[in-house]
C-alpha cells in the first residue's frame, strides 16, 4: 500500500530527455531509447496492438468496459495507438480504461515535442497534452471521449503501483503491455513482483505482449502464472514475448486488514437512486450516468438550494510541507476537478464569466517555514503553484497586497448551481425537484426505494448525498457528521473592488465579479444550522477583508452591514475533514467482525468489511465541495461499476464510512 504520511512534500521526479537527431528522444537516466528509431509507430503496433489481439477483442468483448494496463508511459504512443484502435472497434466497442504508470514523467513540452514525430495522431496527441497533469506524485485520472476512454496515470515506481491495485482484490485487467526501458537498462521496472502483482490483477484469459525475450522475464512471468511464448521480434529484432493469463489463483498473505475491501461481487447495477442535487449528489448522478446507468435524482427542495447555493465558490487546494491523506487527497481532488471544469467551459455546458472563471488564486500566508520550504520544492511544478511577495501578489490580483503567499494558477471561481445544473443535463437523469425529506428503505427484492410526499420510486442502489441530512437516514445516523453555519456577503461590483482580477484568499474569500456582484465569505460556526442572515457576520466577513486588502479599508468602514445583502448555507464536514465516500458499512456486522481491534489495534484481520448492499454516501465536503466532489463521484461510480477507482489504496480508505468504526475501536470507544 503506498502511504506517504509524514514524509517531506516533493513533486514527482522528472525524466531528463536528450534528443538524437533532434527527433528522437533518449532517456539521459537509463541511456535508452522510448521507441524505435526505424519506426517506432510499427513497432509499437506490431508488439502491442498486434500482439494483445487488441482490434478482435475490443470488437467481440462482452464486458461494458475493456481494462489495458501499461509498465511504462512514456511518451503515451502505445495509448495514443490504443486509442485509435478504439475508436475503430465499432457502436458496440467497450469503455476503455488504460492504467499506465510512470515514475518519471516528461515534460509537456518534451511531450509535444515527442508526439509532433506521429502526424497521423495529432489530434488524439493535442488532447493528451493538453490534459496532461502536473507532475505529482499520486495517480491522476484523465477522461476523454465524454468519458469513455479513462487513462489513469500512476506517477509512481511501479512495483508500488501495481502492488497497491493488487491489493484491491479486483481481476480488471484484460491485455498488458511490458514497455519499460530494457532490463538491461532498468532491472527494477521487470522484477518478480511485478509479474505477480499482474498475476492478481489479470482476468482470465488476458493477453500479454512485450518488446524483450530475456530470460528473466520469460521465467518469471512463466513462474507467475502467464503462458508465455516467444514470437519473431520486429524488424530486425530476433524475439519478443507474447503471453495469456492461465487463470492461476495464489493465496496471497494480507498485509493490513481488510476492512475496506467490499464482499467480492460481479453485480452492475442498471439504475440507481441519488438523494440531494448539491454539488455531491449533481457530480455523483453525472458520473454514474456516463456509465450508462439510468438515474433518478431526488432534491428536498431546487437544485444547489442548501450549501451549494452560494452565488460564487473557489476551486481550491491545500498546500503543506508534508504528505498526509489529506494534503494528497486534496492536491489529487484538486488537479482533477480543475479539468473536470475546464471541459465543461470548453464544451459550453458551462459559460465563461456567467458560470465561472478560472482565472487563478493567491492565498495569503504568513507561515515563513513553509513558504521558505514551498517556495523551493514548488520551483519544479509553476503550474501548480508559486510562491509570491506582496508586489507581484498584487500585480496578480490588481490590488494592493500586504502579504507574501501562493499563487494557484489553475484555480478561480465557479457558480454552484450553474455546476449543479448542467452535471444533471444529462438524459440518463432525470431530476424530482420539492420532493421533500425522501425516505429510503429496501424492497424484497433487493430494490432501494424512496417515499417522497408525491409518490416512490425505486431503483438497484441509492446513494445518499444530503450533506448534514444525511445522518437523518436509518443506516447512515451513526456518521459523525458535524453541520458548520456559514454566511457569504455581497458586495457591488465597483471602484476600488472592481479592479480585482482574480479569487484572493486569506481568513475568507473573494472573487471577481458576477453579474455585477462580489461574493465574501464566509463565517465558521460549527453545530449551528441557523439560516438566519446576520448584520453581525456581515461585519465579521468585511473586517477580514479589510485586514486582507488595508487599501480597501476605508471603503468598506463605509458599509451598512444591516443591509448589506448574503446568504446563509449549512456546510457538512467530517472530523478528520475529509470527504465521506463509499458503500456503507453494515453496522452491527462490521462492529462484530472487527471486535478484535478494540484488543489489539494493530491485529491483521484477514476479513472484508461487511455493507449495506447496494447502499452508499458521499458527503462531508465541508467547505471544498467544488474540488472534491468530481474526484469522490467518480470514485464511487468507478466502484459501484466495478472499475479501477482513480485513487491508491490508502486514499481510498482515508475516504470511506467505514474509517471511523475502525477508529473508535481501535480507541475502545463502541
């Protein structure tokens, strides 16, 4: 399981290229080639797409999804060909979920650079470059063909990567490619345990192709499992190795408990009920309808009526001098939910200025070892972040800074319901608007049903995501979810606010203007869900903001605070202050399986966590929906369709209901 908790905060490793004869890159680590220098587009199809059988099987497979994983990214030419051999596969062709990975990922414009030599590829290419993710380390899920070709890139040493998926307990790989640099070159990419983490990963009947015929592959992929043969080389190349899993099972010892392993099941669910339209339940129903599944969305009131009904959010991210499941999580929820809004502003479901802009972020800080430490790491990754001193701060911002902090150039500002609205366009959604407190129980059949005051409906599963509401269901009341009153102010947009061209954050926010208006925020009060609108908050709000902006002060003394207008919303947070996200444990049973915990808190219980069937939640965003919920949903819709999830392992449990049973009795607490 990769856990970084603790260790210092640094960005992933980049490779260093050289050129030979100008086109063809080199790399200067490993002193070897990424492809071919006769042909590398030949020899890529001839070795992987001819090899894994790929066109036949994506064209006869019955699965609604086709999983392809890759030891060795590169420069994405055996995806981009992967791609195209998709996209020629026919109406009936799989979704196609490509994990590769990558422990030293180029460059963009060593990318360009490298995918400039395959003209026939362009398009597919300008679209994996412009996707292409900051170099972190962690996974990063990029989607593409309205979602229906997922590359998961593990920037990760990769016996780590595929031993983490292992451990997952899920067979979703259908076809391999073996491209790492040669084992001559990189011994650590070909090792044996990596053959048997593919062994536990690999389908019955997966197919295997690799350029090398060594004989320390041969033998241990033999020794793993695989049926491998040896097959003529491409172009003058003696051999190359193509293999098929034999469909060998080996029991493996568990290294850590199970509990966050879900009972094993093939069931994919056709329909399915999701409680809230809030930004959780809108990214959640989206996600599950790209896949296919027929949605019903059940709103207590209208769409983005609770906490994601601000007029303005901030795509925000957390920055820390080291690792945690919560700096990981946020940084990798971040990344994603920056290009899950820039597609929907470049294909007009959300409008620029209207709807959102990403048009950056400074935060304020004040913590001198942390800037002084990001300041030197963040120098690799620009794209991600920079440190800034108050003047250029406030050339940025186009106003006066008197504060040193970061600038996040793929942040800015989105219009909640605006995001709400155009996730549930969707025709697999169908949206039940004043349906008031909906009531959920299962039918005989194994059905999740809903009452609401104007009838029922029904569906495979439910998945709760009310926010604080959703403790107010039977199965799900024992989750410690903590209601935080929050108020926003608005302010009219004019001299000296107006001149700000970007969200500043400090103690609150403030962004651009919309429609005329700026939204501050926004007040903190644990445990209160009172929606009253206060003058004192108001005050509160504009106070901060002056001590944010001194040159703004006198201006906002100036300010009634009674009648300024805001808006009251109730976020929902967890203690840990992460999302809330997964199946929901069976309480009782999970409480009995695990009893041993309160004993002895680091006991290896060899067991799958017992759940609700067909019941999950996502909820707990608190006040970083807008980041986090794209990542979570596409996490449990991944899930519940029972795909690779976008996160590592140890993520995934950071995440789920069940994290906090485990805690409290490890803690003797229930």
């Amino acid at each position: 399981m990769i856990k970084r908790d603790s260790q210092p905060w640094t960005p992933a490793e980049i490779a260093t290229l050289e050129w030979q004869d100008d086109r063809l890159p080199r790399s200067a680590r490993f002193n070897d080639i990424y492809y071919s220098q006769d042909d590398g587009l030949a020899e890529s199809v001839y070795t992987f797409i001819e090899g894994t059988d790929l066109s036949a099987r994506l064209q006869r497979h019955r699965r609604n999804e086709f999983t392809i994983a890759e030891t060795g990214f590169g420069t994405g030419l055996n995806f981009l060909l992967t791609w195209e051999a998709w996209q020629h596969a026919g109406a009936n062709r799989p979704r196609l979920n490509y994990i590769a990975t990558e422990r030293y990922p180029v460059t963009r414009p060593d990318l360009t650079r490298a995918l400039a030599a395959w003209p026939g590829l362009a398009a597919s290419a300008k679209a994996l470059v412009d996707a292409w993710p900051v170099p972190l380390k962690g996974q990063h899920r990029l989607l593409f063909e309205q979602g229906n070709v997922v590359l998961d890139l593990w920037f990760e040493d990769t016996t780590a990567a595929l031993i983490d998926l292992a451990e997952q307990e899920q067979r979703w790989v259908d076809a391999w490619y073996l491209d790492g640099f040669a084992p001559a070159r990189n011994p650590d990419m070909w090792q044996a345990g990596i053959f048997q983490a593919m062994a536990a990963l690999s389908r019955p009947g997966a197919t295997l192709a690799t350029f090398t015929a060594a004989g320390d592959v041969r033998r241990g992929l033999s020794a793993a499992g695989f049926d491998v043969q040896r097959v003529p080389g491409f172009g003058t190349k003696r051999d190359s190795l193509r293999a098929r899993w034999a469909g060998r099972d080996d029991e493996r010892p568990a290294e850590a408990s199970r509990w966050d392993i879900a009972p094993s099941s093939s069931y994919r669910p056709g329909s399915a009920l999701v409680i809230g339209a809030g930004l959780a339940g809108a990214a959640t129903a989206a996600a599950l309808a790209r896949r296919g599944i027929t949605v019903t969305v059940l709103e207590r009131d209208k769409v983005a009526s609770a906490a994601s009904g601000n007029e303005q959010g901030v795509l925000y991210t957390r920055l820390s001098r080291q690792h945690s499941s919560l700096t990981d999580f946020t940084l990798q929820s971040f990344l994603f939910a920056h290009r899950h809004y820039q597609a929907l502003f470049t294909s007009g479901q959300l409008k620029a200025g209207d709807d959102g802009a990403l048009c950056g972020c400074f935060q304020q800080s004040t913590n001198e070892k942390d800037l002084a430490y990001l300041g030197d790491v963040l120098g690799t990754v620009p794209e991600l972040s920079e440190v800034l001193g108050p003047e250029e701060a406030s050339q940025r911002l186009g106003v006066g800074q008197p504060s040193s902090g970061y600038w996040l150039p793929l942040s800015g500002w989105l219009h909640p319901p605006a995001v709400c609205r155009a996730l549930l366009a969707h025709p697999n959604i169908s949206l039940i608007e004043n349906a008031g407190a909906a009531q959920l129980s299962v039918r005989e059949n194994g059905d999740w049903r809903a009452d609401y005051h104007a009838g029922s409906v029904a569906a495979d599963i439910a998945v709760i995501c009310g926010g604080a509401d959703t403790a107010d269901h039977d199965r799900t009341g024992w989750l410690p979810l903590q209601p935080i009153r929050g108020q926003t102010t608005t302010l009219a947009s004019e001299l000296p606010i107006a001149d700000l061209k970007a969200v500043l954050c400090h103690e609150g926010y403030i962004a651009p203007a919309r429609e005329g208006s700026h939204c501050v925020g926004a007040t903190f009060a644990p445990s209160s869900k009172d929606t009253r609108l206060e003058a004192a908050d108001n005050l509160y709000n504009l106070a901060r903001l002056s001590e944010a902006v001194p040159a703004w002060s006198t201006y906002l003394a100036g300010l009634d605070p009674v009648i300024l207008p805001g808006r009251v919303g109730v976020r929902c947070a967890s203690p840990d202050y992460l999302p809330i996200t997964g199946p929901v444990p069976d309480l009782q049973g999970f409480l009995q399986e695990f009893a041993n915990l309160r004993n002895n808190a680091k006991q290896v219980i060899d067991a799958r966590g017992p759940v609700v069937p067909g019941l999950y939640v996502n909820t707990g965003h608190g006040s970083r929906g807008l980041s986090s919920t794209p990542l979570t949903a596409e996490c449990l819709a991944a899930e519940i369709s029972r795909e690779p999830l976008p996160l590592s392992r140890h993520l995934r449990r950071a995440l789920l209901p069940a994290r906090f049973l485990v805690r409290d009795l490890k803690r003797g607490k229930i």
